[in-house]
C-alpha cells in the first residue's frame, strides 16, 4: 500500500538489509545545501531502529553528514520503494584488517515510508556486479559485512 509510513523497519524489509544490497542515499551537500545523492552497498541492519553503512574514507558523505545529519536510505525491495529517513552519524573507522580504509556510519531511523506512487509495484529489483576481481570483491565483501556486525 503507497505512503504507508512506519517509525521502524518492518520484519521483510529488516531481513533484506541483512544482505548487501543496492541502496541509494541522500544527503545535503555541505558546499552547495543542494542534494547529494550516493549509491551505497555495504549496508547492514542492526535492529529495526539502526541502519549501518560503511564508506570510503575520501567519501563526501562524511563531510555533508557531519554539518548535516538528517539523511533519507532509498531501497527497492518488496516489490515497492522505501524511503528510510532519520540521523546519520560517524561511528568510527573500520579496522585495520579490511584492505580499504572505510568509515562506519550509524542511521538512527525515524521514519520508513512507502514511496511508491499509487497502483504500481516495481516488478524487478536493481541488480548489480562487481566488475573487479570476483574472488577480492567477495573476500572484501565478507570483511566489511562482519565489520560492520561489530558496530
């Protein structure tokens, strides 16, 4: 059912954030106050309140979330689209055995809304491959999805 707004993650849409998945977030850009949009995979939820992500240590969502901490999480699952919205905060750096220096972000969630326009379901889900090393992709992979179980 569209515009169905919830103050947690329901049962479903908790279990697939348990995997990596592609997800889509926004922020305020801290130079320009204008959108920032980011595609994201390493995502992880801890319970039906708090959504983890990890990102680049480079990556401008840090900045944008430290003068600006209100962020929207977009995923398609469900055969609908969700708007997961609250406060983004840095939890600290990913540890030193992962290959890539990560940042590990906390999502406080305050609203998850179902933002699929009326009379419609999205009838196939964005998909996606790694276009490096399959056997790196996928030890990375495992690394950063225990790592992020930790915070």
């Amino acid at each position: 059912m569209a515009n169905r707004v919830e103050d947690r993650l329901s049962q479903e849409l908790f279990e697939e954030l348990l995997q990596e998945r592609f997800v889509q977030l926004s922020t305020v850009d801290f130079k320009t106050g204008g959108p920032n949009v980011s595609a994201l995979s390493w995502v992880h939820a801890k319970d039906e309140f708090t959504i983890l992500f990890a990102v680049d240590n480079r990556s401008r969502i840090i900045q944008n979330i430290a003068r600006q901490p209100i962020v929207a999480l977009n995923i398609i699952a469900n055969e609908t689209s969700y708007s997961i919205g609250g406060r983004a905060s840095v939890q600290g750096e990913a540890s030193s055995l992962i290959p890539i220096n990560l940042t590990i972000i906390k999502l406080e969630i305050e609203e998850v809304r179902d933002i699929m326009f009326y009379g419609a379901k999205i009838v196939s889900e964005p998909k996606f491959n790694k276009t490096y090393d399959e056997e790196a992709a996928k030890k990375l992979d495992e690394q950063v999805l225990t790592e992020l179980k930790k915070h």
